[in-house]
C-alpha cells in the first residue's frame, strides 16, 4: 500500500513540474508615476440648426502647457484642434452623431530634429450615441463614443498603431436653476484601448524577425485596457438665446503602455522592455459658444 501510495506521489510530483516547465518566464514591467502642473484650455463653438433636430457644429481649442512654467516664459501651445461635428436627435431621449477633427501636439525637441521643437499631427473621426433624460432641474445622459486617431508620423510598428482605436463612455449630470442662466454640471469619463498592442506578439515578432525560436518569455500583461479615467466639474452662463460660455476643471489619470525596442532590434535583439506609465494632470478651460 505505501509503495502504491509513494509511486502515486512521484507521479503527482513529476506532472506537477513538467506543467512549471510549461509556464512561461515574464518580463517584469518597470512602473513609472508622472504628475503635471495645471494647464489651460480655451476653446469655441459656433453651431448652426439646419433643420428639425439636425445640428451643424463647428470646433476649436488651443490648449497650454503647464502654467508653472509661466513666470520663467517657456509656457507655450500644448495642443491644437480644429474639427466639427453633425448630430441628429432622434427623439426627446436618444441623440447621435459623427465628426473629424484635426489634432497637432507641439513636442519638446529630440536628437532626429536638431533639439527643436516640432509638430506631431492627428486625424481623429468619431462616431457616437447620447442618451439622456431629465427629472425636474436635473438633467442624467449617457454618452458612448468609439473614436479612430491616425498617427501621420513616423512610428516602429512594433512599438505603436497607427490607426488608434478607443472607446469613450461618459456619465454626466446637469443641473439648471429655472429660469437663471446658470447651470452647473459634472462628469466623468473612462477612455478604453481597442487595438492596443500585446507585447507577447510583438516579442513573438521580433524573434521570428532574427531568425530565433522564442524560448518561452513573455510579457506579465496584454491585451486591452483602460488608458485614461477623467473627471470635470464646471458651470456654464448663458448671456442670451445665442452666446453662453462655460468654465471648468479636468482631472486626468492617463495609464499609458510603452513597449520600447533598441535600434537594431531586426539585426541584433539585445533590449526589450514595457513600461507601465502612470501619469496625473489638472487643467483649467474656458469655452464660448455661439449658436443661431
């Protein structure tokens, strides 16, 4: 009985590491925490009522680094946009809609441009569903957004997508005060990746790419994930039937993936590694808006 017993354990033992031998080994993500100064934001936005429940609009914003840096006179454009959208209110509760907009994102200089500055440029078009429903002054909606950003410059393929796919889910609330043109508002949103890339193909890849067998690594995450969970509260004026403007603080808390290769990565594998990049930031906007 306990030579049966003793072979059952070596048996168990023996499975038990042949399934260790087939756990990969994990690449071990570094984790980094950023935290930016306050920014500015100013925007407008001319709309125009081209028939029963069909809305033309047209959008800007141009948007500053952080304002600490202010005194010492390096404070400068963060971010350009230019775009517009078409909605249609298909009835009382329920609104859709599409849009493009244009997207330049000033860089700090780098070795490839002589250490000047230079311009990173986007073409952003979204799709999106709005519904909303009110209870006496307060006003709840539900915003869902799938948004497509193509990258025009160049990028390692390996590294980042071009064509950046996301989904955008907004939860907000509204508040007005009667006959006052006043009205308060809050909301928050969560940005999730599409399309993201999975290090595990990417170092899958580059092996087949020098010709070498992986050996069972990978990386200790995939797949997609929520890269950003933002939060506003503002308020909002209207001066007459046609101008109103709104006044507001974001916070942001972006989780970022970077997958980085050396150089030669095609030629000589020697560096890999993905950085988990946790960054917070506060803004402050102001936003004017004209309709007719």
């Amino acid at each position: 009985m306990a030579k049966r017993w003793g072979v059952l354990l070596a048996a168990l033992c023996l499975s038990v590491a042949s399934a260790v031998a087939q756990v990969p080994e994990y690449f071990k993500s570094d984790s980094v925490t950023l935290s930016r100064g306050a920014l500015m934001s100013f925007g407008g936005e001319v709309e125009k009522k081209l028939a029963r429940g069909l809305h033309l609009s047209a959008e800007a914003e141009v948007r500053l680094k952080e304002m600490n840096n202010f005194r010492s006179g390096v404070n400068h454009l963060r971010l350009i946009e230019v775009g517009g959208k078409l909605s249609y209110k298909i009835c009382d509760y329920v609104k859709v809609g599409g849009g493009y907009f244009y997207r330049a994102y000033l860089k700090d200089g780098k070795e490839s441009t002589a250490w000047k500055n230079y311009w990173e440029h986007r073409h952003v078009v979204i799709v999106e569903a709005v519904g909303s429903y009110k209870v006496s002054n307060w006003k709840f909606s539900l915003r869902v957004r799938p948004e497509l950003t193509v990258r025009t410059d160049s990028i390692n393929t390996l590294e980042k997508v071009r064509n950046f796919c996301e989904l955008r889910t907004r939860l907000q609330v509204e508040y007005d005060f009667n006959s006052k043109p006043f009205e308060i508002y809050a909301y928050t949103e969560m940005f999730n990746t599409l399309n993201a890339i999975d290090p595990n193909e990417t170092l899958n890849e580059v092996y087949r790419l020098n010709y070498v067998k992986n050996p069972g690594y990978s990386v200790d995450w995939s797949g997609q994930y929520i890269n950003n969970v933002r939060a506003v509260a503002g308020f909002s004026y209207r001066f007459d039937k046609r101008n109103s403007i709104k006044v507001y603080y974001r916070f942001d808390y972006d989780i970022g993936r970077d997958i980085h290769l050396n150089k030669n990565y095609a030629k000589n594998f020697k560096e890999f590694s993905v950085t988990r990049e946790r960054e917070f930031s506060h803004m402050l906007g102001v936003s004017y808006a004209y309709s007719f």
